[in-house]
C-alpha cells in the first residue's frame, strides 16, 4: 500500500463533510464546490493527490479520523463502496473484509453467496469457509434455499459479517 499523507496534511488538503471529501484550496482543474475525486466503475472513490497518487477516498477518510491503516484493508460494514461516512468505515485484515462479502463474484453462476449447483444430483449446494477450511452445508432443492443456510451459518461463524 502506498503511505498515506499525514492526519495535519489530510486536514490542509481536505474537509470532511457527509461522507465525502472536499478540497480546501482551488488549484487548476480543481473545482470547489463538488466533492474530490471520481467514483470509478468498482464502486470506489478515487483522489488523485499532486497529480499522480491516486488514493481510495474511504482510506483518507479513515487515516483522517484515525491513523494510516497501512497494509489493513478499510472495510465498507453496509457494502457500499461509495459510502464513506465515517460509522460505516473500519481497519479490517483481508481475511475479515472478505467475511463482509455480500454479492456473489463474477464466475457464481447462480449470482448467490455460497451456492453452486451439483449436476450429479440435479439440486444446489451450500458451502462456507470457516478457518480456512471448506465446510459443506447441504444439498437444497432450490438456490435460495442453499442462499439461506449459507447466509445463517455466514451470521454464525464470520466475525466481519454485518449481513
């Protein structure tokens, strides 16, 4: 991760209001009445800082208020990347952030959490990591049966969950 500026040089740069930043000088290409920075297609406010650095908005926000996460990630608690209200921030290892997953990734076919479907037997399974360790859940008739026992044992077992 790239070192962040400091809290003072954060606070000369930057005013926070409502979950966003906004600059506190106008400089060229720099305008003062919208917030810093550019919600890119992920979902994630990016601040490019002298020209060339580019920081995500949730990571200044957080070293503003608190200190530099250095290599933890800053978790999003609702999922919502461009929420950057302060309550909605927190310095998690990667391990935690990812127990906050709440959209299946891109090669989920049934596009739920924790399901896959078996073609051996025609029905969906569940299935949670836990410890690093893949924990079989069950077979179910239908994805959202499978969605559901994977959303109640995610509620069980991940500390970072805040489905």
């Amino acid at each position: 991760m790239k070192p962040l500026p400091s809290k003072d040089e954060l606070h000369k740069l930057f005013e926070y209001r409502d979950g966003q930043l906004w600059w506190r000088e106008h400089r060229r290409g720099r305008k003062m009445d919208v917030p810093a920075g550019c919600l890119e297609p992920n979902g994630y406010i990016r601040i490019c800082i002298c020209g060339k650095t580019r920081f995500g908005a949730h990571r200044l926000i957080y070293a503003m208020f608190f200190y530099d996460p250095g290599n933890l990630d800053i978790d999003h608690i609702d999922g919502n990347r461009s929420n950057n209200m302060i309550e909605n921030l927190r310095a998690v290892n990667r391990y935690v952030n990812n127990q906050n997953l709440r959209t299946a990734l891109s090669n989920n076919k049934s596009n739920l959490l924790g399901v896959g479907f078996s073609k051996q037997t025609g029905k969906f399974r569940s299935r949670i990591i836990i410890n690093k360790k893949e924990k079989y859940l069950g077979l179910f008739n239908t994805p959202e049966e499978a969605h559901s026992a994977y959303i109640n044992a995610k509620r069980k077992h991940h500390e970072g969950c805040t489905i």
